[in-house]
C-alpha cells in the first residue's frame, strides 16, 4: 500500500483591517466629522476587505480567516455580540 503525503497548509487567523494607506482610518474621521455619508464609508470598508481577501489569495494562502472585520474596535464588536 502506498502512502500519499499531504503538505502543510497556509492559514491566516486575521489581516490588518485599516488599509494598506490607512484608508479605514480616514474614512472613518471623515464620517464621523460629518464629511462623508455612511454610504461612502462603506463603501471604503468594503474596498479594503476585498483588497485584503484577494492579497491573501494572490499570496498563496490556504484557508483565509473571515468574519474579522471591523469599523472600528473588534474589542467591542464581540461585547456587542454577547
């Protein structure tokens, strides 16, 4: 009987969410200055996460984390949660 090998996996358990140009962070101050609509907030947020999710992919790796994402405080997220 022959053994077939299987190789390591990458994972990741989380990605930096603020952008590579910290564009969640001014979006953010943006919105909450009253200079820029949720919608446009958002829409920020949703740029990030899908740049972040396609790095991952384009690097290689296996099994990506999601549901990390946050606005804000990942902290309070989950007290919220509860």
């Amino acid at each position: 009987a022959t053994q077939q090998l299987s190789m390591a996996q990458s994972a990741t358990l989380g990605f930096p969410r603020i952008g590579e140009k910290r564009e969640m962070k001014f979006a953010l101050e943006s919105y909450w200055a009253k200079k820029s609509s949720e919608q446009e907030l958002r829409s920020v947020a949703d740029t990030v996460l899908r740049r972040n999710i396609q790095l991952q992919i384009d690097a290689g790796i296996d099994m990506i984390g999601v549901g990390d994402f946050t606005f804000y405080d990942h902290i309070l997220d989950w007290i919220t949660m509860l």
